[in-house]
C-alpha cells in the first residue's frame, strides 16, 4: 500500500503539463506577434521589420522532458531564427539550445545544437533534417537528466551530452532552467555566414508550435525541487541510449551532421576538449 501512496504522490509530484499554452507559458516580447489559438492548443510566432516574438515556460525546472511539435517558416526563411531551448539566468547561465536556421527558398533548414554550462558554449553540432520541416509538424525534444541530454528530432536520437563531471567536463546540474522559444531575425550570421539576407518583402514570418508537453522537476521560487523525496518513476529520468537508440544517432551522424566542434581542430590548436576524447554515446 505504501508503495502504490509513493507512487501516485510521484506521479503528482513530477509536473506534466500536456500542450495548453495559456497554462504553461508567458508570452515575453513581440506584443501582438505571438498568438495562442485554439484554446491554448496552438502558439504562432512571427517575424517582421520591427519585431520578433518569443514565449517561456511559466516553471522554471531541474532536468525534465520536453516536447513540441514545430512547423517552419516556409519558403523564404533566410536569415531567421526559430528557436525551442532551456537556459537559467545570469552571466554564468546553462543553456541548451536547439535553433533552426532558416534559408533561401528550396535550400534546407540547418538545425543548430549547442550546449552552455557556466556561461560557456563553443559546444555545436549542426545538423540537416531527412524530411521538410515546413511541411507538416514534426515533434522536437529536449531530454535532460542528471546522465545526459539528448536530443531528439521525431523521437530519434541527433545528440548525447554524457555527464563527464568526474572526468572534469562541466555538465548543468545545479541551475534550474526554464524553457523558451523566439522567432527572430540573425541575417549578420544564420544564413550561409550571413551572406543571405532577410527578405522583409515576405514578410512576417510565422512559425507554429503545438502540443507542447513538460515532464519535470518543477524549482519553486523558494528552491524546494518537486522532486526531492519521491519515489519517481518516470523513465526520463534514468533515460539514455539503449542498443537501438546508438543505431538511430549513429545513422543521424554519419548522414546528416554537417558540422561537429569535436571535429573542429583548427579551431582548437591546443587540443579538442576533454568530452571529444570521451565516448560519445
């Protein structure tokens, strides 16, 4: 009996919040650029001349599962950037980024990972995605645990960050992040270095975010963590890459990535980081 009391104080415990916008999230700039429609089912983001727009979560978390489905800017989306990322406060922040660099019309998205621990990233891996991102929704996720983070485009694995703080690579364990989201204009750099330019004839852009989901450790404004003390059985919180899951990245890797720091030693002359000399996955 005592078991099943521990298990359901659990299950109340760990936040999960199943896709209401109003619930779940403030919009924070862009005024009337940002919309949620459909009851809070569906949150639109656009893009002009004077303004972006962006929303957070209303909780702030340490380590949890995150989800969205997410539809481009079609067409002509150069020099914009669509965002879905964790990040704390503060100079010395953690953040976990997943942006989506847009392009010149029948040219592909380019999918920009990067990992922030005490203020410092230098950590991206980019990626170009197997299908049209502007097509359809596709389900784009955040997974954090005190082992990994993993990131997931329609629940494949593209990136691990294993925990290596025993082998001295820092890992964000310690500052309560909360989910944010922007559309906004990066032609100084997003598209092909910066050489393509936004097109403000198109615009405003939109891009369309929905089902938005949150499974995690929920940080009050006092510090207390809704996770301490239960007897938590949710599966992200252990989660990492079984047999099946090294297959999926390994594939993602090996056709899809088109650039890795770990790979970069021009721009490390005095040696790749520690973590690119550690197993991967």
């Amino acid at each position: 009996m005592m078991l099943k009391v521990l298990v359901v104080l659990a299950f109340l415990l760990v936040s999960s919040s199943a896709g209401n916008f109003n619930q779940d999230v403030t919009i924070t700039w862009g005024g009337p650029r940002a919309q949620i429609l459909n009851g809070g089912q569906v949150l639109t983001l656009s893009l002009d001349n004077i303004s972006g727009s962006g929303f957070e979560s209303k909780n702030e978390y340490l380590y949890g599962r995150f989800d969205v489905q997410l539809k481009l800017v079609p067409g002509n989306s150069a020099g914009t950037v669509t965002t879905f990322f964790l990040a704390s406060q503060g100079s010395a922040h953690d953040e976990i980024d997943f942006e989506f660099l847009g392009n010149s019309s029948g040219q592909p998205y380019t999918v920009h990972t990067n990992i922030y621990t005490q203020g410092v990233g230098n950590r991206e891996q980019q990626f170009r995605l197997w299908f049209d991102p502007t097509a359809a929704f596709h389900t784009y996720t955040v997974l954090w645990n005190s082992q990994n983070i993993i990131y997931m485009v329609d629940n494949i694995p593209i990136r691990v960050f294993k925990n290596y703080a025993a082998q001295g690579v820092s890992f964000p364990t310690s500052q309560a992040m909360r989910l944010l989201a922007s559309l906004w204009n990066a032609d100084d750099w997003a598209t092909q270095g910066g050489r393509v330019k936004t097109d403000w004839t198109k615009a405003p852009f939109t891009a369309t975010y929905r089902n938005y989901n949150a499974v995690g450790c929920v940080v009050s404004a006092t510090g207390t963590n809704s996770c301490n003390g239960a007897a938590n059985s949710q599966a992200w919180l252990t989660q990492g890459l079984d047999a099946n899951g090294r297959n999926r990245i390994r594939w993602v890797q090996q056709n899809h990535m088109i650039y890795n720091y770990c790979y970069d030693v021009k721009r490390f002359p005095q040696g790749l980081p520690r973590e690119c000399r550690l197993p991967r996955f």
